[in-house]
C-alpha cells in the first residue's frame, strides 16, 4: 500500500487539546470487523465486549519530562532540547533532537536553568536533528537525573497546541505507568481509569503486562510513498514470564487477547514464535505494520483516533481492515469525535 491511501480530513478542532474530565468519559466506537457494524457507545462500556477469563494486554512504560528549554553559549538563542535515550549513566551521555537544529554544532555549549547551573555539550551528531549531548555533572547519578527532570516538561505531542500545564504532568499518564523511559504516552490506555479497572477485574477480564517505550519513531512523518521502504526507530520493548502465561493461557483458551494500543501489537507480533505463542522477549524493536499484515496474537484492539498517514493508522488499518477502518474514521470526524492523543477512543473486535 502507499502512503496517500491513509490520508483523510479533519478539522483542528476536532484534534483534542485536553482529555475529558473522567478518563472513561471518553466516546467510544465499536467496530465488529467481520460485519462492518459500528456501535457508539462510552469507554466506560468497554467491559461489555469482555468476558472471564479474556486478556487485555497493557503497556507500562512510564513517560519522563523528556522537553527541555536552554540557550546556546554566547548568543543566547532559545534551543528546545528533546530528550530521547540514556547512552550512558557515568558519562551522563543522552541521545536527543535539537531545534532549531541548524544552529547547534559538535563542540557547542547549552546551558539549562534559571541559574544556568546545568551545562551540556554537544559531542555528536546523529541525524539532521539529532545530536549527542554529554551533561557536565559531578553530583550522582541520582541527584543528576533529578536536576534534569526538575528542567523538564511533560513531552505532549505536536498536535496539542499548548504548552504543557502541570496537570498533564498526570493526565498525559496512563494508570498502568511503572517503567520510566517513554518520551511519548501510550494514548490508548489513557482512556482506563482506576474504577473501570477494578471493575473489569471484578468481571474477571485478566491484565497483562508489556514494556515498550514510546520513543519518536511512531510519530515521524513517512516520507516515502512506498511503503515497504520506510523503517521505523528502533524502541526498546520487554515481555516477562508472567505476561507470556497469561496471553498463551488465553490463546489456547481461545479467549480474547485485546492489545490496548498500537504499542502494544507491535510488541506482541515482535515476540510471536514461529508456533503462535509470545516467548519472554529483552531488547530492542522496529517492528513496522501496514496493510496487509497477518495477525497473530491480538484478536481485539483498542486504539485512539489517529492523525492522517501517521504510522499508528497504518497498524490500525492492518488489524480492522483497511477500508473498514478508513471509512470509521471518515464518519468519526462527521460524528464529532475527537482525535489525537486526547482524544477519543475505537474498539475493533
């Protein structure tokens, strides 16, 4: 397939810019994938499509204050400073997007605070906008990573056109948040507030855990029409023993298996065997799905809205059917929902 085909319209204003009050007031459209029958109903109504003993797969990865602001030696310029991964704690090394890109070079000085007491220096380039940044600390490492992340923002993605406010330090959070390293929220998962959690348990809908960090590979813009040519980011993905349990129990109980979120496939399918069953997985994925794509794990999917020809589309088109999820899409935008991270929600069954 071709990048064009999952372009669509919207207005701006129906990109969400806060979540709703409640985390389950969220809509929520319901797409039966063998029949194309659309339901609208309200997420907190999720659990109606679930039974004993199905399993919903979750991603933990907790996001950081992952945008910083400092200024270049010198001339002062304002430089936004995107935080991607930790190279190497004794060094205090990081991989991070820089912009405006054009005015950082290898040997350039950035200086972080009010005080300007955090320094930083620019040993690497790595991409157009990437660079290395090695930080001049000499505290541990534990007073260092908090010095940094008192510097930072909740990293809110470009489509929310605001700064961040300290409730998304929250909101921007999923409930199931415990392994810090993602720069970008599983969106999906937003939507789960702690009552419809437990009340989902009660019914004996079974969790499961996954690790993927979100970095910014799913949010670049494709930039090939050929699809088969784009390849995404590697991001760092984890699956212990006790989630490959429950999702394999489910698989050969022929019970549901509902990935919550885009994440979640792409780290599911990353760790199928060759004999249908997840194994125990540690390390790294650039897992990329687009139409046509046998599935082999998930047999539900929640996801959210997502924006024209991004890549979380692509994966929601592969497991919903193309034109089946295009065609959702269209008439969530003639229904009011909202789109985007915030947003609203869709469950394929």
């Amino acid at each position: 397939m071709k990048l064009s085909e999952f372009e669509y319209r919207y207005p701006e204003e129906q990109i969400a810019q806060y979540p709703t009050i409640n985390r389950d007031d969220a809509r929520l459209m319901v797409l039966h994938k063998k029949t194309g029958e659309i339901e609208h109903r309200m997420f907190s109504d999720v659990l109606d499509y679930f039974d004993d003993g199905d399993v919903m797969v979750v991603n933990n990865t907790r996001v950081f204050p992952a945008k910083l602001y400092g200024n270049k030696e010198r001339t002062g310029a304002r430089i936004e400073v995107f935080l991607l991964r930790e190279l190497n704690h004794e060094q205090h090394l990081w991989d991070v997007l820089v912009d405006p890109a054009r005015k950082i070079r290898i040997g350039n000085k950035l200086y972080f605070g009010e005080d300007q007491s955090m320094i930083a220096e620019v040993i690497d380039n790595t991409t157009s906008r990437g660079r290395t940044l090695r930080f001049l600390y000499e505290g541990s490492q534990e007073e260092f990573r908090e010095a940094l992340y008192s510097l930072g923002q909740t990293p809110l993605p470009d489509c929310i056109k605001r700064d961040p406010e300290p409730e998304d330090v929250e909101n921007y959070q999923t409930i199931f948040a415990k392994v810090e390293g993602a720069v970008a929220s599983p969106t999906a998962a937003l939507h789960f507030s702690r009552q419809l959690y437990k009340r989902c348990e009660l019914k004996g809908i079974d969790f499961a855990d996954v690790t993927l960090h979100v970095g910014l590979g799913g949010f670049r813009d494709v930039e090939v029409e050929d699809l088969t040519k784009h390849k995404m980011d590697s991001e760092q993905m984890n699956i212990l023993q006790p989630a490959v349990d429950r999702v394999n129990k489910a698989k050969d109980s022929e019970h549901r298996i509902c990935a919550v979120g885009t994440t979640v496939v792409r780290a599911l399918e990353s760790a199928v065997s060759t004999f249908g069953h997840i194994t125990p997985y540690d390390g790294w994925t650039n897992k990329f799905i687009f139409p046509p794509y046998e599935f082999q794990v998930p047999t539900a999917l929640i996801s959210n809205f997502h924006l024209s020809m991004s890549t979380m589309l692509m994966v929601v088109c592969a497991f919903g059917g193309y034109q089946k999820v295009m065609d959702a899409h269209n008439l969530a935008i003639k229904e009011g929902y909202r789109i985007g991270p915030y947003g609203d929600a869709m469950l394929i069954i």
